[in-house]
C-alpha cells in the first residue's frame, strides 16, 4: 500500500506497454457519477507513473484523455476508454467510464473487462442511486472494490464525512468493512477560511506523505498528532483483522499483543482482492508543475498489491459452438485462446479497432482466429461465425496507438481490421472455435425514429445504422414493419443525441428525427353488413363482380377469419378465394385511419358474376368494397397496444411511480418487495403513453429506478383520443 516503503519504476512516456505474464497485469475499472473525476484521476495517475509529461500531454501530442470528438463537445465521458500506465513492473490497464445513466452499456463492458473497480467518489457530491446500484452489482459478482474520494479542494469537502457516508451506502450489513487507509492533512486555511488538503496520514505505518512540493516526501508525525489518528486506526486495524484468515489474530490483538504493520498489510491485501473489505482513499489532480496528484502513489500501491491478478477472475462460461460447455485453466498462456471484444470502435485512419480481453492462451498480429457471434440478433447483431486474420496489435494512449507483438492471458489490448467482429463477440482458434456467455446489457427502450435527408443519405443510412449498432449493443435497430419507420431503441436522450452525431459525422449520413408512430390495429365494434359491386363495360372485356358479406367482432387476438357460406352458386367456387384475398388486402390497409384490421369474421353470404367480365381480379375489387362499406355503416374501434411494465425501484420512490402509471392511464396490478429497501412495481400501460418513460422514470427516481416492458394485447383506445387520431389522419390524406 502507499505505507511500503518501496521504489517504483513509472513506465516511460512514449512507449507502449507489454506484459509478458498475466501476474504483472492488474485491470481496473473506474466507476462514478458524471463529474466525479474519474477522468482527471487517471490523467492524475498517468502523470505521477511518468506516462505523460508535467504538461498532462503524451509524448507523440494530446492528452490521455483525447478519445472521442463527442466528449470534447459535451463536456462528457461516453465511451468506455484504456489507459495503461506501469508502476513498480505491473502493468495497470485503467478502464475509464462514463458515468451518465445513457451510457450504462459501456460501464457493463469494462465491468467485464476488469479484475477490480474503483468507485470514484466526490466529496462535495456524495453517492448517487446509479453508483448505489452499480455497487450492488459488482457485490453480486463479488468483484473487489475500493473507493476513492475526490474533490477534496471544494469548500464544503468532509471527508471523514463522506467516508460515513460510503460506509452507509456501501457497507450494508458490515460498515466497518468500509474504512479509510489515510486521512488527510490540511494547511493554513486561506482568506476564504478554507484549509486545504496539502498530505495524507498513514493509519497504519503513523507516517505522514505531504505533497505540497508537488512531490510526495515522507516522515514521521508529530508527538501532538499522534492522538488524532488513534481512533480512526485502531478501528482500521479492528476491520483488517476481522477479516483475516489467521483466526487467531483477533484473539492475539485483544490480548494486547501489539501486531506487526507487515501482518497487517499482507492481510488487507488479502481481504481486498477477496472483495471482502473496501478501504476508503483521497485523491486529487496534480497541481500545475507538480509530479504527482495527492494520493496517487497510495493508489497505485493499492492496486498493485491489493487489487487482484487476472489468474484470481474466474472465466465467464465458455461452451462449443454447439453448446457443450468447456473447461479452462484461468489465465493459461499456453492454453486455448479464448478473447473478447468489449468494444468497438471506428478510427478515421485505421478503420474498425477492436478493444479485446485476453481470457486464455496468446493473441498475435496476422493469426486467423474465429469470430463468433454473441446472440443479440434481436438488436440488429446478426449471430455469426467466421474466420478473420488478425491486424495489427496496439495499446491505445490518447489518440495514438502504440504497436506491441503480442497480448497474453489476462491483458487488454486493440485489434485493428476484424471487420466482421462486433462488441460481445468471442475469437477463439479457428480450429478450436469457442463461445462466451455474454454479459447482460440493458434493454434500450427511449425509440428514436429517424429517417434520411436526402436520397444520397438514404443511399449511406443502412451501412451506417450497421456499423453505429456493430460498435453499441445496447442499441437495438427495429425496421418496423407496420408503421414502416426505421426506428433506434436507446438507452435516454443524450445515447440518442450521440447515436445521431456519430451517423452525422463519422459516417457521413445525415437524418431527420420524426415523430415515433405505435402500432394500432382496426376493429369492428358491432356486426355489419356490406355489398361490393364492381361493374364496368367500357368495351371487349368488362370487369362484373358483387358479393354480400357480414362482418362480425371476434375477442381480441382471434386475427381475421374468413366464412363462405355461398348456397347455389352465386358466386362461382374459383372466384370465392379471390374475394377472400380481396378482404384481407383491404384489412391489411385498414377501414377507417389507416391501421390493420384485426379481430372479426367475415362472412360472404351471397353475391353475382357474369360468365364472360367475371374475373379474380374483379371479384377482390368487389371483396375490397364490400369490407369498406360495412366499416360505413358501424363504429370502428382503435386498437392500442398495452405492455406490461415492470419497475424496479427503492421504497422512497413508490408512490410517486404508482401515480405517475396511473397518470398514464395505466393499471397497477400490484408490487412486491425485492431486497431491502426495493419494490417491483407491476402495471399494464397503453405503449402511447411510456414512448418517454425512460427519460421520464429517471427523473422521477432520480436514477435510482428501471423498468422493462412486454407487449400483453390490442385494446380499444378512449374514443376521445381515437377521434385525434382519425384527424390526424384525415389530415396527412
């Protein structure tokens, strides 16, 4: 930890980082709200391990933090990006996340790609609902985590009361399992009364690291601070110990033996990498000139001899092609190759770039491996398996991508030219082809439906919308086939603000948003009747066709059935499916705004031909009258689609969820608990009414709800509002 007192080895700006073993590997994602500081903590820590200059910059130009033209516009992470920096020989590849709800898929993705998190926390913010539940997924897994507070420089930053704070929210059952490993050191307060944080204090070690020459210098406490810390580190030292595989430590300690520092590093060590204790730390950016941010050697240490090796991640389930599960070593270099793409990516210069992990075996340039799909064909991924040569190997950094030979198991690395590979796709040998389990990534349920500007982007908008959803999977791509709309699924407004600025300036195509139409049907609310007569002589060949039908209202879901019941021969038997064609063509088109009619019986009861102008054609002409007249002579309900939705959300919000749905017209069917301090919540919606709910239920829960929906049936829509929708038919007519 940050106590050792121990060289390091920063790795040199400018060369790209190779691991040779999966020991000397540590993955680590950061995770946090939006504006927390994940990003200025890793340019923070790539300064002090020597990866950029005193500038921040790289040597070859840019910062660590020059990704996408996107984020430098919004002032915002939305991407999943690599860092790797070096310090004391481990390679660290740092993950870097978005923290805004709309870009949950990318979190998911480095929570896949790494061993550990860091869940960035700011002092002056505290912890929001998405971080709460982020964390609860990562305890789910049981991936070893530990936090770091930031924005110790704000006026009203506490951190003894954040760190409370942590351990209310993250600690559960056991808040000692939430302690600090440092507290921090403050200077003169300034004119505005504010002292800031100039060192850290050791619990542990009682050694003091102050930063205040922009270069972390040890020594030893004062007599007169001494007491200050003894609260704060015999609680640490209580909580490390409660937690140690040497059962007789507690016992030894309560008996007034005095434990060594080592034994009690050794054992935190331990119990972080278990994932059962999550030692609280501070950090801050490295004043201009300086050599290090504060705190960021304690990081760094931390996670070099805390946070786990790949070889202590147990594999995701890996099976053959044809579903028998497979067994592999964790980690083997020599073994199999198992890899993953976590990400994808388009560079104007190289093309597609794939971030990969390492599970098993050695990837290296130009070797033909097999590419497998990742079952999300219902999002517009189609599954496949094909064999793709490798490109070349790279370590991103900034902008750049700086070449290595080889990635072994448990390493991260970019693959440039898998032109078929998409996120979530396994390589494995082509002679050997194998399949991960894929991660679960959220529905997207905000849609968006777009269509081209122009005909020359309606030439470039199928290969674009193929590559935006190639690069996210949590977008889902719909061709609707009954309102005809191209629709894109997302996760909220600012993932479709960026699937729309991607299209508009990475693939050249440009589109216009237009309002999402749902999907209504058409039904008959009582029996009726109608006559379709079709007679035109207009000289040879004439066009004769009646025939009499009676449609009738079936309970919904029955489709359209059709009945002859023709006596006599009034209509000749060959000419009888051509009316029935004739009916459904029109049912298809519907009989009052313009929506499939569904749900009745149509009868044809009697009806007339001539024996030389009767023809196929005329009598589905006569077919088709005859349905539009019955629709004349009787109300014609709308169908709406309603979906049952399910919303998980925390007690406090309950309420103000079950009003909301019931301002949507919806039916609450009932809640149940889940977990402490949870709710299912279950209603029937009508779809008209939760085209927003994404955005809307996010506000409302203040992020700390989702929700997922499923189509139940059609059901008659309020004849106030079906009245607007026949207006605004009537009007596009």
């Amino acid at each position: 930890m940050g106590d050792k007192a121990q060289a390091h080895h920063p790795g040199a700006a400018g060369r790209a980082l190779e691991a040779d073993r999966p020991a000397s590997v540590r993955n680590v994602v950061l995770v946090g709200h939006s504006g927390s500081g994940k990003t200025t903590l890793v340019e923070a820590l790539a300064l002090t391990t020597g990866a950029v200059n005193r500038a921040g910059r790289v040597e070859d130009g840019g910062t660590v933090s020059d990704y996408d033209e996107i984020e430098h516009r919004q002032q915002r992470s939305v991407q999943l990006s690599l860092v790797p920096v070096e310090w004391n020989g481990i390679k660290i590849n740092l993950l870097d996340t978005p923290g805004y709800a709309d870009f949950v898929g990318e979190l998911r993705a480095g929570l896949r790609a790494a061993d550990a998190a860091l869940f960035v926390v700011s002092a002056s913010d505290g912890v929001d609902g998405s971080t709460r539940m982020v964390w609860e997924e990562c305890a789910a897994v049981g991936m070893p985590r530990a936090i770091v507070i930031t924005h110790l420089e704000s006026a009203r930053a506490d951190f003894e009361e954040m760190t409370r704070t942590c351990a209310e929210a993250f600690g559960g059952d056991d808040p000692d399992a939430v302690l600090p490993l440092y507290l921090p050191l403050r200077g003169p307060e300034g004119p505005d009364g504010h002292a800031p944080v100039t060192g850290l204090v050791g619990l542990l070690t009682q050694k003091l690291f102050d930063y205040t020459t922009g270069e972390r210098k040890e020594s030893e406490p004062g007599a007169d601070q001494l007491p200050d810390i003894e609260e704060a580190r015999n609680r640490l030292i209580e909580g490390i110990i409660a937690e140690s595989e040497d059962e007789t430590l507690m016992d030894r300690y309560l008996g007034g033996e005095r434990i060594d520092v080592k034994t009690l590093i050794d054992d935190l060590e331990r119990a972080v990498a278990r994932g059962s204790f999550f030692p609280v730390l501070a950090a801050a950016p490295a004043a201009e000139g300086a050599k290090q941010g504060l705190g960021t050697v304690e990081l760094l240490e931390l996670v070099t001899g805390g946070c786990p090796t790949p070889f202590e991640h147990a594999l995701p389930e890996v099976s053959t092609i044809d579903g028998k599960r497979r067994e592999l070593t964790p980690c083997d270099t020599d073994g199999p190759l198992v890899a993953e793409v976590v990400k994808t990516a388009s560079d104007p210069y190289v093309g597609r770039v794939s971030l990969v992990r390492v599970f098993s075996g050695t990837l290296r340039p130009d070797q033909t491996v097999h590419v497998s799909g990742h079952g999300l064909a219902d999002r517009g991924h189609e599954d496949h398996d094909v064999d793709e040569k490798v490109g070349a190997l790279s370590m991103p950094f900034g902008k750049q991508q700086r070449p290595v030979t080889h990635a072994v198991a448990g390493d991260l690395v970019c693959v440039a030219k898998l032109g078929r590979a998409e996120t979530g796709d396994t390589l494995s040998a082509k002679d050997d082809p194998l399949l991960m389990e894929p991660w679960r990534m959220p529905d997207p349920l905000l849609p968006l439906a777009i269509q081209a500007h122009s005909k020359p982007d309606e030439d470039k908008l199928s290969q674009g919308l193929a590559r935006l959803v190639a690069e996210d999977p949590t977008m889902r791509l719909e061709q609707n086939q009954d309102t005809h709309q191209v629709v894109l699924w997302c996760l909220g407004e600012a993932h479709a603000d960026v699937a729309l600025e991607r299209l508009r300036n990475r693939y050249g195509v440009q589109v216009d948003v237009v309002p999402h139409r749902v999907s209504l049907r058409e039904t008959f609310a009582h029996k009726a009747s109608g006559r379709g007569r079709h007679v035109k002589q207009s000289g040879g060949h004439g066009q004769y066709a009646i025939c009499e039908i009676e449609v009738e209202p079936l309970p919904g879901g029955s489709g359209i059935e059709f009945v002859d019941k023709v006596v006599g021969g009034a209509v000749p038997r060959q000419f009888i499916p051509s009316v029935e064609k004739g009916v459904r063509a029109q049912a298809a088109k519907g009989v009052a705004a313009g929506y499939p009619l569904v749900d009745v019986r149509i009868t044809l009861l009697d009806g007339k031909a001539h024996s030389v102008d009767s023809s196929d054609a005329a009598f589905q002409t006569a077919g088709a009258l005859a349905l539009r007249e019955a629709a004349a002579d009787t109300r014609i309900h709308l169908l709406e689609p309603v979906a049952e939705v399910s919303v998980l959300v925390g007690d406090d919000y309950v309420g103000a969820v079950m009003s909301d749905l019931s301002g949507r017209r919806g039916r609450v069917l009932g809640t149940e608990q889940v977990g402490a301090g949870r709710t299912l919540v279950r209603a029937e919606v009508p779809e008209f009414e939760i085209g927003r709910y994404a955005v809307d239920l996010r506000s409302l829960s203040h992020g700390t709800a989702r929700f997922d929906r499923s189509y139940v049936r059609h059901e008659p829509m309020p004849p106030q509002i079906a009245e607007r929708i026949r207006e605004l038919a009537d009007e596009t007519v």
